[in-house]
C-alpha cells in the first residue's frame, strides 16, 4: 500500500488516525525528555491524552451499536453520513455495519442497514415516540430473528428522512423483538434510483434528491 492509500484509509478511520497519532507524539515525547524535559513532557501528555480520547471515543461508539442510547460524537472525529452533490454517504461503522441518522415523522433515531431484511422495522419505542398509527387492519406478520419467529405488527410511517433522501407513506413493521433496534429494509432501498457499496461507503442515490436534514 502506497503512501497515498494510506492516507485515504487513515482518512476514513479517524479513530485509528487518533490512535496512531496519539502513540508517534508520545514517544517522540519520551525521547525529549532528557534534552527538553518539559516540551518533551508537555508532548508525551498530549499523545496519551489522545490515546485516552480514543479509548473513550470507541466505548462511546460500543455503547452505541450494543444499547441503541444516543451517544454517537461525528464532531469529534466518528464517522458519520454525509450528503455529497445527489449522493448520501453512509460509511462502514467499526462493528462493520451501515448506521445512518434518520428521522420518523421528526423523531431522530439510528437505523441499520439490512439488505436481508425484506420490510423497514422500527421497536415499540420509536413508534410511539413518532406516533405510528398501526394498519386499519390490524396485520402482522412473522419475523425470522436471532432469537426465533416474532409476531410484528404493520405500520405505515408518514415520512421518513435520511440525508437527501425523504421516503413517505413507508410500509414497516413495530418488532418488539428486536429490542431498541431499528432497521431500514429493501421496501425503502427499492425506492431509490440506486445503491451500491464502494471503498467501505454505502452510496444512496433517490430519485428526487430533498434538502439535507441537520442530524
């Protein structure tokens, strides 16, 4: 690998980035030490100030991915979506899922990525939050899950954002059984002009491209 890919995936791995940076000014630090004892001090606390930011930085991002709580920190270095001329950009999180940063009727939550997953299914939470009205029918339908077959109820979502893309009148399921978890399926990826993955980036392209949501 060149030193230019190398600079590309350090750019794309701002933890990584942190880290290694934080352990080069710590030793270079220790090494001034006996010349310059306190520039040399002042550096090595600096570096393993940055080491300890990334230590909390990467729990942040556990707690996260593990307990749905909302906790993620794109400025200060996580990655996170972005929207880029008719594109939303969606990069690989660490756990080596797509997040992205959508909200449900004005309700902001995090969504996995799911190409296997056939329907958009939100938790109980987040539809009552956003105030998902059930089907006038009241359907459900089976969900195949890590735990075993659930019962879902059907739902309809008003509007759904996500970057430059606004998805309305969405068939989802409510899953009690996935938890605090969200997930976007194939019934709202189908709606796009295209998708496709590149250089660890998910690419959305919609049809009608809307305005950036803050997120």
């Amino acid at each position: 690998m060149g030193l230019r890919e190398t600079l590309e995936y350090l750019s794309s791995q701002p933890l990584l980035a942190l880290a290694l940076g934080g352990i080069f000014v710590s030793v270079f630090g220790g090494m001034m030490r006996r010349g310059a004892p306190i520039l040399g001090g002042f550096l090595r606390g600096v570096g393993n100030l940055g080491l300890l930011a990334v230590f909390l930085l990467t729990i942040a991002q556990v707690t996260r991915f593990t307990t749905g709580t909302d906790i993620a920190l794109p400025q200060l270095g996580m990655p996170s979506q972005s929207v880029e001329g008719q594109e939303t950009r969606v990069p690989m999180q660490p756990d080596g899922h797509f997040w992205i940063r959508a909200s449900v009727n004005g309700v902001k939550r995090d969504f996995l990525v799911d190409t296997g997953a056939t329907l958009t299914a939100i938790s109980p939470g987040t539809a009552n939050r956003a105030e998902i009205q059930r089907g006038p029918l009241d359907r459900s339908v089976l969900m195949h899950t890590a735990n075993g077959t659930i019962q879902a109820q059907v739902a309809t979502i008003d509007k759904l954002r996500m970057g430059n893309i606004v998805a309305r009148q969405l068939d989802a399921v409510v899953a009690p059984g996935l938890g605090d978890a969200n997930v976007i399926g194939m019934n709202l990826l189908s709606r796009l002009a295209s998708w496709r993955v590149e250089n660890n980036t998910l690419i959305l392209v919609p049809h009608h491209p809307q305005a950036a949501e803050e997120t």
